[in-house]
C-alpha cells in the first residue's frame, strides 16, 4: 500500500517534531456503515462519556440504539499513546498512535480508516470534545518541549519512521470502519470497530490524555482537507 507523506508533523510525536500538527483522525459514537452512535462494548462497560446521538445507517447495526461490540481478548487491555501520525493512502488514512515515553519510540497501534468515514470521526470527536469541555472545562494541553534547533529543518517522514520501531505485528494495521468514544476526567478511550454483519467488534483500543485530543483533531482535519484539496486538484486538470 503506497501512502503520501503527511504534510504536516505527528501531534506530540518523535524527536525534532514539536509542532504537533500531523495530516489528518475519531468520535463520539459509532463511525460505521454512515451512522453514529453510544456503543457498549460486549463482555464490557460503557465509557464514562457521553453518548452520542444514532442516526439510521445502511449498516444493521443502526436498528439499534446502543451498537454492541464484541471486545477480543488480544485488544481488551488497550494501549497508551502519547502521540499519533496521519497519514492519507490512495483509499485509505493510516494513523500510527506512537508510544513515546523512553527509547526506543515505537508505533504502539496503527489503524487504516477509508477515506468516506473520517470526516464523521472528525465530527464525533468534536462533538465529544465539547462535551468533555462542558463538564470539565477546557483540558490540560501539554507544554511543548522547546527545540534548541529551532530553525534546522523538519524531518522527512523517512527519518521519523528511521528513529521509530515499527513491530512486524503492526506493519499491517488494523482495519476500523466505526469507533466507540468515552471520556473520564483525565484521559479518552477510542475502541475502533470492525463495524460488519452479524456481530461488530473491537479492532483496536486506544488511551490518550485528554490534553492530546484537541491536537488529534487539528492532525485528523489538516489530512481531510488535504485529501479534498487534492481531489480538487484532480479535477481541475481533467
């Protein structure tokens, strides 16, 4: 799968990228088969977070008010990330959530979202932001940490990827056409969905610190707009 370089920095990513405004990124509900919506994750308990509203959808899951999801044992423990990478494939965005609390800093989860169903995790998101916001008041951004080599240039995506690890279990990705959004007072849950007929499950699950979010969403916006200027772009040469 070949993938354009992201045209902006991770948020809070590796070393020499401290701008945190990557390409592109999920919400407050169900991102699956058009419709959003609470989930509750089967064999589970609902985030603490407030659920979003479920609009019909083309998918069977949407007859439902709250989308159960089966929850694997392999992903049920979840994983911290303290920063993420977008990038926008030919069909698809790839979000590389990094784990970058000591060395070596590695790509902890990467998910691959069609390109129809990011602009609805973008908007749950921010609708689940605000909620947040409402309850808890605006969430504590990280300081950033200071370049001493402020104007050297900015990486290419090679040397980020070059001072990564990139397990070989990662390589691939995990496929989500829905996410499950829930919020406590310090930190997000994303459960992303495999959101398929007859059972939805969680294909990966992932913690960020509240702060981190408004970040995400910049990152997750900045990769959506490049996609439909680019879209544009084809169109306008043809």
């Amino acid at each position: 799968m070949n993938s354009d370089t992201p045209s902006e920095p991770p948020f809070d990513g590796p070393p020499n990228d401290d701008n945190g405004s990557g390409d592109t990124p999920p919400g407050d509900g169900q991102l699956g088969g058009g419709q959003w919506g609470d989930g509750v994750p089967e064999g589970g308990q609902p985030a603490d977070g407030q659920p979003g509203t479920p609009t019909p959808g083309s998918n069977p899951a949407a007859e439902n008010p709250a989308v159960r999801a089966r929850v694997p044992d392999h992903v049920a423990g979840g994983c911290f990330s303290t920063g993420a990478i977008v990038m926008t494939g030919p069909s698809e965005f790839i979000v590389d959530f990094l784990q970058t609390v000591g060395r070596p800093h590695r790509v902890a989860v990467r998910v691959v979202i069609p390109h129809a169903v990011m602009p609805q995790f973008v908007d749950a998101l921010q609708k689940n932001l605000e909620l947040y916001k409402g309850r808890f008041g605006d969430p504590v951004m990280p300081t950033p940490t200071p370049n001493p080599n402020a104007e050297q240039r900015r990486p290419t995506p090679q040397e980020i990827y070059d001072d990564l690890k990139l397990p070989d279990e990662v390589l691939s990705g995990t496929y989500a056409n829905g996410v499950m959004i829930g919020h406590g007072a310090t930190e997000f849950g994303l459960d992303f969905l495999t959101s398929f007929f007859p059972q939805s499950a969680v294909s990966a699950r992932v913690f960020l610190a509240a702060g981190q979010v408004p970040r995400l969403l910049d990152s997750l916006r900045g990769a959506t707009k490049q996609l439909e200027d680019r879209r544009k772009g084809n169109e306008g040469n043809q």
